[in-house]
C-alpha cells in the first residue's frame, strides 16, 4: 500500500487559490475515481474537485472558509501500490489552513460518565444529551441543521456517526426513525407550551456569503454612492405586454416587465455612455462600452448572484427575455458558467413581489451605476386634473459620484422613464 497526496489542481482563468465550500468525504471514506470529493470556491465559480484515484481518505487538509492555494496538497488517500508521496517531496501544509484536529484524529477527548449512569443505547432518548467533550456543541452542516430545525429536533441529542462526532442526514434519519423527535421532556398536564429560549448559532461567513461581503465591503468604502429616485407610469407599457403576451410566437417566453426595461435602458445608455462603464480604481481610467451587457442580479438558495445577459443592444425583445431566462435560471439550478456571472457593464435588481417604495441598491463594482425596479401597482393619481386608476412603478438607482455627474445619472432614469411610459418609442 501506498500514499497518494492530491494537490489543489489548476482550475484556469488565472485561479491562484480557492475557498473550500464542503469537503464530500472524511478520513475513513473509501471513494473511487472520479469521485466528487471537495467543493471549492473561486472569485469567479464554484467548483466540484473529483477524485483522481481508487483508495482510502487518510487525511483532509483545510475546513469550510479555509483558503487552500493552487498546488497545496490538500487530501491523502491509501492506495493500491506505491503512490506518489514519500517524506521528502510531499508538500507543506499551508499555515492559513491547517488540517482540523478534530477531523484528522476522530477519537473523542474523554468524558467522565454521570454517576449511575445505564449504558447508552444505539438510539438516544430524547430526553437525555449524547455525551461530547466538554464545551464542545454538535457538529453539522448547515442544511442539517436547517433540516433540525424544521423538524424542531435539538441536534445535542443527535449521535454522529462523523468524524468528531459529526452528523449526517443519515444521523437525523436513525434519530428520527428511532421515534426521538425533539429534546424537550414531557410537560405536565396543563403546563404552558412556551418556554424561555437562550441558545444562540454561530454560523460562519464563508462560502458566497463572504464573497458577497467582501464586495459588498468593497463598492461601499470606495464609491461614493449618491442615489436617485422617480415614479414611472407604466399603463400603457402594461397594455402592451399583455397584448404582446396573448399574442407571442410559439416558443417564446412570456414577458415580463424587465425584458422592456433591458430595451429601454439599451437606447438610453446610448445617448448616456458615460454611465455604461467601467471604474479602475487602481489606474483611474474610466473605460466606456459600446457593448450593452446587463447584469441581472439573482437570487438563490445559496445567495446573490450577478448572470449577465451579453450584447442586449443587438437583441430584440424576445431574444432578450430568452436570453434573460436562460442565464437566471441555470443560476438558480447552479448550472451556469463563469461566462455567465461575468462581464457586465450595468446593473439590474429587481425586489420582484417584494416591492417596496424604493431601496439603495450597492453599485456592482467596477460599474458605476445600478438601477433597482420596484414592483408596479395601481394607484390613484393626478392626471389632467382628474383623479384616475394609473398602474405606477417606483425606480431606484445608485450611482459613483466619481464618474457619474448628478444630472447624468438623473438623466439616464429619465430617459428610462421616458421609453417606459411611451413603449412605442422603445422599438423607434
């Protein structure tokens, strides 16, 4: 038997280092080739490392948040033959992610047991905690202990079968099969069903969500956001995309408000190119684009993500609302590809049904504006004198008052409003 020391491979495009998302395996774990074994997060994707060969985990190197460098060696298997590690050419382990002792040596600290104590059984009760090492809480992933919560089941009365006593989906499934669905004892007749709560969950930032907050962190300490606000009326435009609806070609997606306002912002970002840009803050070079592409900002099980929706300018309003579709979607599947989620020039958010009167939407960083589409509804408001039923849309924008005059931005959202409430013009 041999060992096999597998380094962090070379995803491309420039990757010098990737945040570890979940480690698929443990110590103890036989795989095969081809094996998923590590989720790794770059600046640009996550992405599934498989195994390269048939044999036994040994040693994993690096938790969930560690950063791991390109060409660090970050799991060993036992393996058939002689391997390719021997003491002198196996790679260091990096000192910003050391290997988790719990992880590398399963066997628990010792716990004394409680005087009179039975022998625990295969299945706990639900009345009495697993014995951990002292100060230590239960060990799980997020979405099990999501899964705990919905089924109000106290994860400190699981027993883990993982490494460190850690717990599994099938832990939860022998827990709950074993008739144990909580950790609460049983009340007294007639005592009352609320108790008084103090646990508290650290949970910690990592993965996309650190991602998002380091850009986050980053656009709002460097730009200088001034925000503008306007009501559009969109009536007419609402009339049109119902005719347009009833009548589509066969095949074609049902449109929604945001494939106009794509097409609107495509003529308006042509009279104003100053705001289609492109801030290097490093070089203080302001590059304008002639390509329109549109970033849609997308929510997902696993955060915010940015798809961008390539060269509108050259779409018409179907293709825009197919192509839109299609990049949002495979981003909420988690099946889209680092061309997707690069390369936009400007920013959509939309709060969809969530709606809201307005928000201040963080510029997506090196762009220097974003515009933020609020739900539409209807409203009475003044027209001709008259009160009459309009169906109204709040629009928001953030802009970099670097680069981004007030009357500039202020101007490009009154372009939008403009097309919005004359759709004809849109198609001019």
């Amino acid at each position: 038997m041999g060992t096999f020391a597998f380094k962090m491979p070379d995803i491309g495009e420039g990757v010098v280092e990737g945040e570890v998302v979940e480690w698929m395996v443990a110590v103890g774990d036989s795989v095969k080739e081809d094996d998923p074994i590590l989720s790794v997060m770059t600046d640009k994707a996550t992405v599934e490392i498989p195994s390269p060969v048939d044999g036994k985990v040994t040693k994993v190197i690096g938790e969930a948040g560690d950063i791991l460098p390109v060409g660090v060696v970050c799991i060993e298997f036992e393996v058939e033959g002689d391997g390719n590690a021997s003491s002198t050419d196996a790679a260091p382990e990096p000192e910003a992610a050391p290997a988790p002792e719990p992880k590398a040596e399963p066997k628990p600290a010792p716990t004394p047991e409680p005087a009179a104590a039975p022998t625990p059984a295969p299945a706990p009760s639900p009345a009495a905690a697993v014995a951990r090492a002292p100060g230590t809480k239960a060990l799980a992933s997020p979405a099990v202990r999501q899964r705990a919560r919905q089924a109000n089941i106290d994860l400190n009365f699981v027993a883990g079968s993982g490494p460190a006593g850690r717990i599994s989906h099938a832990d939860l499934d022998a827990h709950i099969a074993g008739g144990a669905s909580g950790a609460s004892s049983t009340r007294p007749m007639g005592a009352s069903a609320r108790v008084e709560k103090n646990g508290t969950e650290d949970i910690k930032v990592i993965g996309l969500r650190r991602k998002i907050a380091e850009g986050m962190i980053s656009s709002y300490t460097t730009i200088p956001h001034f925000s503008y606000f306007e009501e559009v009326d969109v009536t007419a435009l609402e009339e049109l995309r119902q005719h347009l609806n009833a009548t589509r070609p066969e095949g074609a997606p049902k449109l929604t408000y945001l494939p106009f306002i794509m097409q609107a912002l495509v003529k308006a970002l042509e009279e104003r190119p100053e705001c289609n840009a492109l801030y290097d803050d490093d070089s203080n070079v302001v590059t304008r684009h002639e390509a329109i592409n549109l970033g849609i900002a997308t929510q997902t099980d696993r955060g915010l993500f940015v798809p961008v929706v390539k060269h509108v300018e050259a779409m018409d309003i179907w293709q825009s609302a197919t192509e839109m579709t299609r990049v949002t979607s495979a981003t909420r599947d988690g099946k889209a590809t680092a061309d997707d989620l690069s390369g936009s020039t400007f920013t959509i958010t939309s709060l969809g049904r969530l709606g809201g009167l307005g928000a201040t939407p963080i510029i997506n960083k090196p762009e220097v504006g974003i515009l933020g589409v609020h739900n539409a509804k209807d409203r009475a408001v003044v027209k001709d004198g008259n009160i009459v039923i309009r169906r109204i849309m709040n629009l928001s924008s953030s802009w970099d008052h670097r680069v981004v005059d007030g009357h500039d931005g202020a101007s490009l959202v009154q372009l939008v409003k403009s097309y919005l409430e004359h759709p004809a013009t849109i198609f001019m």
